[in-house]
C-alpha cells in the first residue's frame, strides 16, 4: 500500500473555518454537526485539525477494521480531528478503485494482522503501507470501479425504496388502528400458553423449538431455534398457521415482541415465549399480530411488565387481562389485504437488495484476489 498510496498531515495553520468532518464507519465523511447533533465538537485551537481535499482518504487508526475510513467526496475542502490517518493514491491508482478495495473483506483481514494492541487494535500508516496487495492497469481500474459504484447505487435506490415503505406502515399504523370496535380482553379472545421446558440438546437433532432469539426479528428465524428430544405430548406444542409467538421474558426493551406463524415451519413452542392462539370468529390471526405490534400496545406492555434487575416479564395472567378492541371481521379483512400488499413489496425490495448485495461481494471476490 506505500507503493500505490501517499501519507501526508496538512495542519490548518491558518486557522480556516473548513466544515468539521467525521469518518463513520458505514456513511464514509459525514459532517460532525450530523454525528454529534447534540454538542459541538470542534476545540478552540482549530490549527491542529487536518485538512482534507476531494479524493483524499482518511481512516480512524482504532477503527479502521470496523469501517472507519473513507475517500472525501466534497468539491470544498473540510477539516477532520489530528487523530485521523490521511493519505491519497498514486497517479497510477484510480481513486474510486482504491477506496472499493479498501472496503473487501480480504483488506479488512489485513488490517487486523497489522495492527498493534491488545482489546483495541491500533493501524497506523507505517503498518499500513506494508500490506501487499495488486492492481491492474489504470484503465481497467476504472471499468471495476464504475461497475461497483452502479451497483452501490441500485443497492442505495434499494435502501430509499425499503425506507418508504417502512415509513409508509408507521404512518398508516397511526391511522389503521384506532380506538373503535368492541372491548375484548386479550384472554377472552386467546388460548395463551407457555411453551415446552424440557432441556435443549447441545446437538441440531431432535424436535426443534422456539427461542426467545427465534423471533427477534419480529418474524421466526429457523437459524435460530434450539434442539430437544422427542417427548410423549409434543402434538400440543407444534406451532400452527396462525399461531402468535410473545417475548414475555426479556428485556424491557423488547418486551412483547412478536412473530406470526404464517407457514408450518415444523416448529414446537419453547420456553421464555407465549404462544397465542385466536379465535378467528372474533378476530383474523394476522390481524391480532399487527394490533399487538402498534406503537400503543408495546409501550402498554412496557408498562405493566414486571421490571427486574436484567429483564422484565409479563405473565399469563397478566397478558388475558390487556383490553384491545375489535372492529368488524369485514374491516380486519380489508385492513389485512392492505398490510400483506405492503409487507410483499417490503420483502420484494429487501430480496432485491440482498441479490445485488450478493453479486458486489461476489464481484469483490473475483476482482482483489
């Protein structure tokens, strides 16, 4: 890296009120105004900060192998803290070449092997202008280059659209459900049950069950299911479509997180977890579980949950006793149609960018052996 990239420190000597940057581990430069919303961080004495210039590089020495570094893409310069490593490529490295490389996870591996320290490790560019690495020609520098930077693009346009949507459910569930319908106690209108204690297994074999890990996504994750024998009774703990799985036990913050059984997953209810089961003549499954999931009911859930030293619960009992109100199934049909249609494009988009994802880190791969 010393052969293809230069070190330098220009202090500013002049005291120029230059924008104050960061160097964030996933948003490259950022202004500190943005990082730090609520301090200033600039010192006094502004002459010791570093100056930056447009497709010149920064890293963070003590967290260049969580991300921390980044090519500036500003047309004026700005000004980083003294702590920061700068450097800039050679003419016979393209820029934006040079800082896709910097990001594969072949470099990431070099930057832990060359740092110093102990819990924190420290890179500094001593270190890091002796690891080795190859590149082409400049011309071919810039084909890989630009075909990476069009897929961080649609990867971008990706994370805008999946904002919007996600946006566009917070707004709706504001609206959706309100107050209207009839009173009922969440126990008159569920079978609630606690799941199967029995030991887990060390080994993946066995009848799978549910974890409070299982769910912490707010949808089931067989990634992360445990393991116990088969038992005598284990029919009335199979999980079914349109079963409702409740984080009873955890902590405050995640108390009454949830997840729909919407397809057999072969999956048997385990401990530290309700399972709900409605009584779909008074209400729709999935709808219950996107009541469950507004803002209203998991801060009520926050509030009456038993508050322990490292978790809070919220018993059977409890639970039965929470008043919800229903509309008409008529309305919970309509109001299901509109949620699935969401959450398919939601999923669609989410696909999309996992695909595109897939192929950088795939094209990464093949292109910085």
């Amino acid at each position: 890296m010393g052969d293809i990239t230069t070190n330098f420190n220009v202090r500013n000597k002049e005291k120029i009120q230059y924008p104050m940057y960061s160097v964030t581990n996933n948003r490259g430069f950022v202004p500190q105004t943005e990082q730090f919303e609520d301090r200033d961080m600039v010192g006094e004495d502004i002459k010791a900060y570093k100056v930056i210039h447009k497709d010149e590089f920064a890293y963070n020495p003590a967290r260049i192998n969580v991300g921390s570094i980044a090519r500036y893409e500003g047309d004026k310069p700005c000004m980083i803290s003294s702590l920061y490593v700068c450097f800039k490529s050679r003419r016979q490295i393209d820029s934006n070449w040079l800082m896709h490389l910097l990001k594969t996870p072949k470099m990431n591996f070099y930057y832990n092997i060359n740092g110093e320290g102990g819990v924190r490790v420290y890179l500094f560019y001593p270190n890091f202008a002796r690891i080795c690495t190859s590149y082409p020609g400049v011309e071919e520098q810039k084909k890989i280059a630009k075909l990476l930077s069009l897929l961080d693009e649609r990867i971008s346009t990706q994370n805008k659209v999946i904002d919007k949507l996600q946006s566009l459910i917070k707004g709706i569930n504001q609206r959706v459900f309100m107050n209207s319908g009839i009173n009922y106690k969440l126990g008159e209108i569920c079978e609630i049950r606690s799941g199967y204690s029995g030991n887990q297994l060390l080994s993946k074999k066995g009848l799978k069950v549910s974890r409070i890990e299982t769910i912490s996504g707010h949808k089931v994750n067989m990634e992360r299911v445990g393991y116990v024998a088969p038992f005598e009774s284990s029919g009335n703990y199979r999980l079914r479509v349109g079963d409702i799985l409740f984080s009873n036990i955890n902590s405050v913050e995640y108390i009454g997180n949830t997840a729909f059984i919407d397809k057999d997953y072969d999956l048997y209810h385990g401990m530290n977890l309700l399972r709900l089961t409605p009584n779909n003549m008074v209400v729709i499954p999935f709808y219950l579980y996107l009541l469950l999931n507004t803002n209203r009911m998991l801060n009520h859930f926050k509030t009456v949950c038993n508050k322990a030293v490292s978790q809070a619960s919220i018993n059977q009992t409890e639970l039965g006793k929470t008043v919800i109100q229903i509309p008409p199934i008529k309305t919970q049909e309509q109001i299901c149609e509109l949620y699935q249609a969401l959450y398919t494009k939601l999923e669609t988009a989410s696909h999309t960018k996992s695909l595109f994802q897939n192929q950088k880190q795939y094209m990464l791969r093949q292109m910085f052996i």
